[in-house]
C-alpha cells in the first residue's frame, strides 16, 4: 500500500508543485487549500501532512494543535512549510509537535529528501511498536519540546538529540516521571544510583547542574528547595 500525504497550503500553484513531484515518488498525494478544509477530510488515512502555517483563519500551528489532541492522528508525522524562517517559528513548530520545518521558497529535492526520512522514521517506529510485546514497550515521556525515549534510552531536545550520561538520564528520567514535587537528595539516589553506589550530596549537585545545561530552557524547570532538594516542576 502506497504512503499516503495531504498537501495543506493556501497557494495553490504550490500544492500542485508538491502533488506533481511527489506523485512522481510514487506516493498518493491530495491537496487541501486551507486547514478547515483539510479538517472535514479523513485524517486518519494519511500516513504524512504537509502543513503551511500562514492561512486564513486557522494557522497551520492550530491545525495542528487539533490533529495531535485526536487518538485517530496523535502520531501521524506532519511536516510544516512556511516562509516564516526564524528560529522561533521553528522552534514553537517543533514543541507543538511537528517532524520537520522546511522553509520556504525550497528546493523540491530537499523537500523529498525530507519527506522520505520522516516516512522512515515513521515507519520504523510503527513497526517496533507492533513488534515489540506490550510489557517490554514503554511509552515515550514528554514535557513540551523535551522528549525522553525510555527504550533506546535517548533524550530530545526540540527534536534534536542530546548527550545525556546514564547518570543524568536517570535523573531527568526520575525527575520529570514524578514532576511538580521535590524530592529529598536521599530519594534521588534510591532511585537512581544502585545500591552498592556510594553517593554524595555533591554528586548529586554536579550531576543536576549539568544535566541543567544541557536540557536549555528547560534547566530552569528543575527546581531546587534549600534543606529540601530537587524537583521537576512544569511552570516556574
């Protein structure tokens, strides 16, 4: 069975540029001309969408803002294309949940490179997820833009991977499973070193400082209560 996509953009000279190359790929390919139209479609059949931002009305971050709070579309990967090309823009496409950002005007080849790639990506997580037997799978553990993939035990930023030690994996892992609460020092090791570890409050320190760095903005929603110790807390 063919990849199916929906072209969502308000230019339609656009659509039909993207329709005719990416139908020349081999994938099955409809246009919408605004995200309201696309909203009265059958979203679940389409394994990738392509979604402009700056349309009428209701904005391609809107549109998708919709389709991630469906159970039907949840994880169908979208793709947003816009001429919007500041970092911001990617950034807050990205936190909503987008699998790339592509600005525009582009060049056609990038553009079917990159659909590519998120169709494999796509595909090869659908697979492991089929395959895998439901008391190995864990789900993946999200906070906005943070993302924590339990089973390859790996850590996103905005979608971009980061380098975590096992030990600062642990802790965010521990961290932002149990947020909005502090946990005293002792907890955190409990939790996170083995037992036979030898832990001091300054390994937790350094430990937690770094992972700070590395996490951006983020770092600022690890909290720390003097007397107390450390939490993950969503607003601050």
């Amino acid at each position: 069975m063919n990849n199916r996509i929906l072209v969502i953009d308000d230019e339609e000279s656009l659509c039909e540029i993207l329709k005719f190359n990416l139908e020349k790929e081999g994938y099955e390919v409809n246009c919408a001309y605004s995200a309201e139209e696309a909203l009265t479609l059958d979203l679940s059949v389409y394994s990738l969408m392509i979604v402009d931002i700056m349309m009428e009305r209701l904005s391609g971050f809107d549109f998708a803002k919709r389709i991630r709070n469906s159970s039907a579309t949840e994880t169908t990967p979208i793709i947003f294309c816009s001429a919007l090309n500041g970092e911001d823009d990617t950034v807050m496409g990205l936190n909503i949940g987008a699998d790339d950002y592509i600005t525009k005007p582009f060049v056609i080849s990038e553009v079917l490179a990159r659909v590519r790639a998120v169709l494999r990506r796509s595909q090869s997580h659908r697979q492991w997820t089929m395959s895998a037997p439901k008391s190995i799978y864990e789900p993946d553990i999200t906070f906005n833009g943070l993302r924590i993939d339990r089973n390859e035990k790996l850590c996103y930023l905005n979608n971009q991977e980061i380098n975590l030690t096992k030990t600062e994996f642990d802790i965010l892992l521990f961290l932002i499973s149990h947020r909005n609460r502090i946990h005293s020092r002792e907890e955190i090791i409990r939790n996170v070193w083995s037992n036979d570890v030898v832990v001091t409050n300054r390994t937790i320190d350094t430990n937690i400082a770094r992972l700070r760095k590395k996490i951006g903005s983020y770092g600022d929603n690890i909290v720390t209560r003097l007397g107390f110790g450390y939490g993950f807390k969503e607003t601050v």
